[in-house]
C-alpha cells in the first residue's frame, strides 16, 4: 500500500500555490435552481475566498447563475443533458483531472446553503486534513465529508457514525453525501469516478465505497458533521424510484443477498408509509427495473 507522507511529499510542488491562494478548486454542480447556484457561487468567491478562476459551474443539462456577470466571471462546463449528480460530477471531476493540478477539489450542490455547513471552513479543513495524513500513519486519504455514517457490508445496513472521541477532528466512515466534500487529485489521477448509470440515489454511497475499496480512506470532518443540517433525500415520488431500483446495483457491486433482503425491507416500509399513489407506483416501478438490471436515467421519473 502508498504510504500517504511518501505521496504529500510528491505533491508539494502542486501545492505552492497553497502559500500564495487556496490549493482548491470548487465545482458547484447546478439543475434549474440559478438563484441558489447564484448564491453558492458567491460564497465560494466572497467568504472562502477561492479565485474566481478556481470554480467550475456544471450546468447539469438546464440552468446556470441567475447574475450573468458573475457567471462570466467563472469556468462554466454545460452538459447536453441532465445527468444526475452522479454523471454531473463525474463529467466535472474528469474534467479537472486533466484541467487542473489542484491538489484538492470541493464538491457544492447548487443549494449547499441550505445545509447550514460553517462557514468559511475550507483553508482550514486543507491544513488540518494534510497535517492528519502527515502525523497518522496509513492509507491515503481520498476524501473529506462534510457528514459521514456509516455501513454494515454484510447486511447493507446503515447507520450514524458514533465518534469514538469527543474531540476527534477527523475519523474514517463508509460513506455520506457529495455535498461539502473536499476530494484528494490522487482520487482522480486513480480514475475512480461516481457511476453515471445510477443518475441518482445512493450514487455518493457507490462512490465512496469505492474509493475506499481502492485504497483510500474516507474522512468525516467532525467539526461540520456537527453543525450541518442533512435536508435528507426529498420526498418527491420520482426519487422513490431510483431509490428502490439503485439498491439492487449496490447488492451487485457491493453486498450479498443480505442486501437484497435489506433492502426489501426498506422498500416494504417506504410502500406502506406512501402518501400518494405516485409514490407507490414509482416503488413497484424502481423494485421492476431494479431486478432487470436498468440504470440510467428513466425518462419518467426526473425533477
């Protein structure tokens, strides 16, 4: 295994720029919300302090900033077509992979101020990550979440992550959500990118799980796990669907038929608790498809 002090010490020379500005670039992947993306943009420009050369608005099919200037003031990479955050980010991270020589890039969904993370966090949450991989020996570091839980890989099964320690500013966890998320360069340079087939639905879980299987570690940053608010998955009936259909390809990929079971115990649940018959429909639908093996985009079940 690489051992994480031989690789930060390859990388110093990216990371001169460190001294000078902020080693990071900043992708704010945006669908039909511009007043929100507006607003991300200027965080990022305004209280993080990132260059404005530094951030890559993807436009995932349809959208943009609702303040032209701004957006010309930035990267903007424009997708044909609406991807998901699964395909949205993958496009943007290959994109910087051989546009940039950041040695970090920050994950933002267009409404990542809903999430209450602290703010400004992200020069203080590089030093602290690159002096954690300097003093605590081990595999390097892939990714720094925002909030983490975790998994059990025999079941499939979720659940919080309990800190072993009160003070602790970084522990490893399985997984959590895309936004808030600083990713090490060496995740890309080893081209493991979020699964554009699962569109949405547990495509952050996918990801993580295998860049840890790759040999990574995955992080939780204690102190914004603390303070943000997790909005949870939303309660429209198109994400019943791809929620029902995607855990099928995480049994494939990850698990076992305790996953199968798990997760038809989840589906179970959720069709019993669903308030609309669209709901309900969109459950038997994602199970269908789920068991044939369809991924991708479904043409009926999008925002």
């Amino acid at each position: 295994m690489v051992d994480a002090r031989q690789l930060r010490s390859e990388e110093k020379d990216a990371e001169v720029s460190g001294s000078l500005g902020l080693p990071v670039e900043a992708i704010v992947l945006t669908f039909r919300r511009p007043a929100d993306a507006t607003r991300t943009v200027r965080e990022l420009l305004d209280r993080e302090g990132v260059p404005a050369d530094q951030v890559l608005l993807v436009v995932n099919g349809d959208g943009g900033l609702d303040d032209p200037g701004l957006e010309s003031r930035i990267a903007v990479l424009r997708l044909s077509e609406n991807l998901g955050p699964a395909g949205g980010f993958a496009r943007a991270l290959e994109h910087l992979r051989d546009a940039s020589t950041a040695p970090w890039v920050y994950l933002c969904e267009d409404d990542q101020g809903r999430h209450a993370l602290p703010v400004p966090r992200l020069r203080a949450l590089v030093g602290d990550v690159e002096r954690y991989e300097e003093e605590v020996p081990g595999a390097p570091v892939g990714a720094v979440l925002a909030s983490g839980r975790d998994i059990s890989m025999r079941t499939g099964r979720t659940y919080s992550h309990g800190f072993r320690s009160p003070d602790a500013r970084f522990e490893e966890v399985a997984y959590g959500p895309f936004w808030g998320a600083l990713v090490s360069r060496r995740a890309l340079e080893a081209r493991v990118l979020p699964d554009q087939a699962l569109f949405w639905g547990s495509e952050d879980l996918d990801f993580w799980l295998r860049l840890r299987r790759a040999g990574f570690r995955i992080l939780v940053d204690a102190v914004a796990h603390r303070t943000a608010r997790n909005k949870g998955s939303s309660d429209e009936p198109w994400c019943a669907y791809y929620m029902a259909r995607n855990g099928f390809h995480l049994r494939r990929r990850h698990g076992g038929a305790w996953w199968t079971m798990w997760h038809l115990l989840k589906s179970g649940r959720r069709f019993q608790l669903a308030t609309t018959r669209a709901h309900r429909v969109a459950i038997v639908r994602g199970l269908v498809d789920g068991l044939r093996g369809r991924t991708g985009r479904h043409p009926r079940f999008s925002r």
